[in-house]
C-alpha cells in the first residue's frame, strides 16, 4: 500500500547519502541512512591561542600593556638581567618595534589607552610611585601623579579617561582614583583590597578581578561605586587582561599557569590554555574574541623570562575543510607538487620498494593524467610553477645527488642551467614560478648528517646564490609567489640540536631572512602551499610523538593557527592558495596516492533525531 509520502511527495530534497550540494540551513532527506539532515558552517566551538612575534626584549613583573589584539603597546617591566626598564614597544599585528623608552624605568606599572594615545602610572621606581605619563605615538610626556604612589595596580580606560584600581603601596590597598585627562581623584575603594589584579573596561564601567592575596573575587565599577560579581574560577594573581566590563578576558597568571578565563558580563568560564603558561605577563584586547598576552615569567624555561606573544581569537571562527578527492594514478611519496588547485602538476618521488621515479601527472581540476616523464628520476625534489603547464623541478636524490634543473612547458621537460650547491632533503623546499623561483635549505650532500641554511634564487635562466636562512635544516617547507617573497618553516635540524623537528618560521623579503612567528606543531616534510603572507602548512612528521600528522596550520602573514586536519595523517606534496589548495601522494606509512581538496570554509551535517 502507497503511503502518504507515496502519494502527496516530499517538501524536502531525496538524496542517496549526504547532500554535499545543500545550501546552509537546507533540509534534505538522505534516503541510504533514511534519516533528515541539514547542512550549517563548520566553526571553532572554542577560542584558541596563536603564536605571534616576539617581543623584541623580554621582561616580566607586571608591565603596561595598551591597545587591541593588532595594535598594542606595551611598557616598563623587569629585565633578567637588568633590573626596572622603560622599554617601549608598538606592535602593528606582526612585528613589535621598540620606540621611545617611558622618563621613569619601573616595574609594577599598568596602562590603558590605544598604541598611539597611552597612559602609563605608577610602579616601582624603585619605591612606590604616583608618576604617570601620557604617549602621544612617539614620545612619554610626564604628567600629574596617582594620589597614592602604588605598584602593581591594575586600570581600564583610555589616555584621558582612565580608573586605577588597587596595588600595594606599601601593604595591599583597595585604592581607586580615576583620571579626567588632567588630574587623579580618588573614589570609591574596591570591596577587596588586592595587589596584582586584572582590570578591563572604561573609567565608568570597569570590571576588576582576582589579585593577592590570592582571590578569585570580582567587583564591576558603574561609575560611582564597586559591587561584587560573580568570582573567576581559578584564583590567582598577576595575569594578563584586558576587554569591557561586559567582554573580558583572564590568561595565564601565578602559581604558574596558562589557563585562560572569558567574562561574560554575569559570568567567568574556562577556554583554551596559553600556549606558553606564565605569570606577570602583559595583557589586552578589545573583547574577550580578540586578545593578546605578551612577556611574562615562566618559571623553568631558561630563561624564565619571555618574550612570547600570542593572540586570541574567540569561538566561532570558521573552520578550513579537507575532501577527498580522485587519486594519483601512481601511487609515491618524496614527490613535487606545483600550480593551482584546478591545475597541479606532480611530478618525481619514490615508490618502494621499486625506487625513485621522473613519473609526471597532470592535474586538470577533476582528474589526474600522465605525461612525459622528468629526464632525471629522483625523489626528494622541489619545485616551482604556475600551473601544469608552466613548471619548474630542481635537485633532489637517488641514487646520485641531483643538481638538476628542468622546465617544464606542458609536454616535456628540457634539461637547463644546475643549481649551485647540490643537495638532499630538500622536500618542498621551492617557491615561486617557472621564471623566478627559491631553493632554501637542504641536507649536507657529503653523507654528514646536517642541514644547510643555504638558499638560491632562479631569474628563469640561471641560480644565483643569495642569503642564507638564518636556521640551517632540511625537510623544511616553502612557498611563495616569486624569488621576492617567500616564507619558510619547519624542518628537521639533526643532533646534536636540542629538538630535532622545529616550528622555525622565517620570512624572505628577496635580500633577507627574518624570524617570525613560529608554527604551533614542528613537524619536517610538511605540504606548502599559498604566499609570504597567507599560506598553509600540511601534514608532515614528527616522530616518535606525530609519526605522521593531519593538522594544517594556516599563516595570516603574522600567526598561525591550526585548522581542519587531512583526512589521511601524511608527509605530502601540495600547491594553491590559503581559499583552495590539492594536497597529493605522500608516506602515512606507506606511501599513498591520496589526494584531498582543502577549501578555507567548510561545513558539518547535522541529523535529525527524534
């Protein structure tokens, strides 16, 4: 007997399986689970910390820090060795600048403002000071002090507008003074007088919490008085803060500790740790979506104190997804990528137990056709190219050690001008084009275990060496538009180095090498794909913790974060951009032809129940 549905049909799209084509929020009815399904944006369901610059100087013990997530100052502090410093510092969202010191060196001071407006008050001078001085974007100019000269207080507000809040000056003090641009007035004390506190807000609606002796407590200022709220989860002092009364975030702090706490306007909760746990870091951000922690001590790093930086990005970004696509036709690992993501050419790698191979494949967007062979086989070769028509493939090994360089014009490859310095290891070590390419990196061809930091330009007709890295290693990965503008990272730097994978990222300006921020996981032989300042990291190893590894980090041209993982943890070969990438071949172990799709935005399918 026909049934309703037999009869009168669906509202609802039928599908055999998953309907990847559903727009978001489309209901589908997928007939081989015989269950209703929707499709929504893949997001983070928590907030996560990247790694950013350092600072240029590293300093601890309570330091001002100004600004948002992309624009901060930061102020004071301790050296180890040193003592009390003015150092000044501007962070532009990539790089920390030093520029003009504060008029009084102190520790224990805090500040508010933006990176080109501050204000920066009291401290340890030495002696408990009112000082209070005013950054107008290149220089401190003194003006009229705190009632109370205090250390290690904490404020909210801006350079003209601004509410100070507890400290020791000599004991623990519940202290509130408020500035109007001109002057300090006290006000209404802190129910809970406290030291090395955290503060968030403006100078009428500010949020203070946690502090010593230790305390969990919370008071929200409206402007004429403080009010308890509800207490952070973990008690502790000297954390890096920052936000609204209404949007504040808690990160790190002592006893030692990363954990990192957002305040909602009625409530803390925990979310994602400090890659870095210290204590008397700096702090600040707009909200608790968007924050930065800086410096701080680290008890049982050497040396303890760091110039760390990492910034906060809160749940709900979206997430970046890998889809496995159609297959090499010749499965290996070892191999060349290179081109666009409907246009890859692969080419070289290894095949065991049967040996190096030139086999060359060409991508076209849907499927995977061979073409004419390299005339050198090897594997552990790099490249550069533009599209599978438009390659370039250099060096590599076995069972000789190449200097070879091929063009590739889309039917065959022609031998031409040798690289300089032979080399091995050298797995996705290219960047650029056909015409202006960058070998970085290498292993010593002379059977000595080492890396090289020795890099070479291509002007489409000749290799040029140029400067080296500023970190020798092999198994690195590059990628970059031109012989210009290229970023390198990971890698393996042999014994006897301290850790043999490593996270070393470095920049190439076309003259230069320059350290930025480190990737999160180390890892060798990982896929590269995009520019200097947008790209992505895949994949890889890192035995015997990460024999091999999935997570994909994505460069914002000053952090990375890691994304979705490959569905197939592997060392691989890849090419694209940071929007659409193909990843193909590689070891898991063994080698494998997998191929996946990576696009930036994904989506997850949610099933009805009843």
């Amino acid at each position: 007997m026909a049934d309703y549905k037999d009869i009168h049909g669906t509202t609802v799209r039928n599908n055999d399986g998953i309907l990847t084509s559903a727009k978001t929020g489309e209901l589908f009815y997928d007939s081989t689970n015989r269950n209703f399904s929707y499709r929504y944006p893949n997001v983070t369901s928590a907030g996560a910390w990247a790694t950013a610059a350092n600072m240029n100087t590293a300093r601890a013990y309570n330091f001002g820090t100004a600004g948002i997530k992309t624009a901060a100052l930061n102020f004071g502090g301790n050296l180890d060795p040193g003592g009390r410093t003015g150092k000044t510092e501007s962070y532009d969202g990539s790089t920390w600048t030093e520029v003009a010191d504060l008029n009084d060196t102190r520790y224990g001071n805090d500040g508010a403002g933006t990176y080109t407006a501050a204000i920066a008050m009291g401290g340890n001078a030495p002696g408990f000071t009112g000082n209070t001085e005013i950054w107008d974007g290149s220089s401190w100019t003194e003006v009229g002090n705190l009632n109370t000269g205090r250390s290690r207080l904490a404020c909210a507000g801006t350079s003209t507008a601004t509410i100070a809040m507890g400290g020791r000056a000599p004991s623990v003090t519940a202290v509130a003074e408020t500035w109007n641009g001109s002057a300090w007035t006290e006000v209404g004390d802190l129910n809970t007088a406290r030291s090395q506190l955290g503060g968030a807000g403006t100078s009428t609606d500010a949020l203070g919490f946690a502090g010593s002796p230790e305390t969990g407590a919370t008071e929200s200022w409206n402007g004429s008085a403080w009010t308890e709220v509800a207490d952070i989860n973990t008690a502790r002092i000297a954390m890096g803060s920052g936000g609204t009364s209404t949007s504040a975030f808690a990160a790190g702090g002592e006893p030692k500790t990363g954990k990192t706490e957002l305040w909602n306007g009625t409530s803390w909760s925990e979310d994602t740790d400090l890659n870095v746990a210290r204590q008397t870091l700096g702090g600040t951000g707009a909200n608790n979506t968007a924050a930065l922690a800086c410096g701080g001590d680290a008890p049982g790093q050497s040396p303890s104190y760091v110039a760390a930086t990492e910034e906060f990005t809160g749940a709900g970004a979206p997430i970046g997804g890998w889809a496995t696509s159609t297959s090499l036709n010749t499965a290996r690992e070892a191999l060349a990528a290179v081109g666009t993501y409907t246009s890859i050419l692969a080419f070289g790698g290894e095949i065991p137990p049967t040996g190096v191979t030139g086999v060359t494949e060409s991508w076209d967007g849907s499927s995977w056709t061979e073409v004419a062979d390299l005339n050198t086989v090897r594997r552990t070769l790099a490249g550069a190219g533009a599209s599978n028509t438009s390659a370039l493939a250099f060096g590599g090994w076995g069972p000789s050690i190449y200097d070879n360089t091929e063009t590739w014009n889309g039917s065959s490859w022609t031998e031409v001008a040798d690289i300089n310095n032979a080399r091995v290891k050298i797995n996705n070590s290219g960047a650029g084009t056909q015409t202006s390419a960058l070998l970085a990196s290498g292993a010593n061809p002379t059977g000595v275990e080492g890396g090289l930091a020795l890099c070479e330009t291509w002007n489409g007709s000749s290799w040029t060496e140029v400067g080296d890295l500023n970190n020798a290693r092999y198994g690195a990965s590059t990628t970059g538009a031109n012989n210009t503008a290229a970023l390198c990272f990971g890698g393996f730097d042999p014994p006897p180095a301290p850790s043999n994978r490593v996270t070393d990222t470095e920049l190439w300006n076309g003259s230069s090498w320059t350290e930025v921020s480190n990737l999160n996981a180390a890892r060798d032989n990982a896929g590269s794909s995009g520019t200097s300042t947008a790209a992505l990291c895949i994949g890889g190893a890192n035995p015997p913790s990460a024999p091999r590894t999935g997570a994909t980090e994505v460069w914002s041209g000053s952090t990375w974060v890691e994304e979705g993982d490959l569905n197939t943890a592997r060392t691989t070969s890849a090419d694209g951009t940071t929007t659409n990438t193909l990843a193909a071949g590689g070891n898991t172990p063994p080698y494998t032809g997998v191929v996946e799709e990576w696009t930036n935005t994904s989506t997850a399918t949610k099933v009805l129940t009843d």
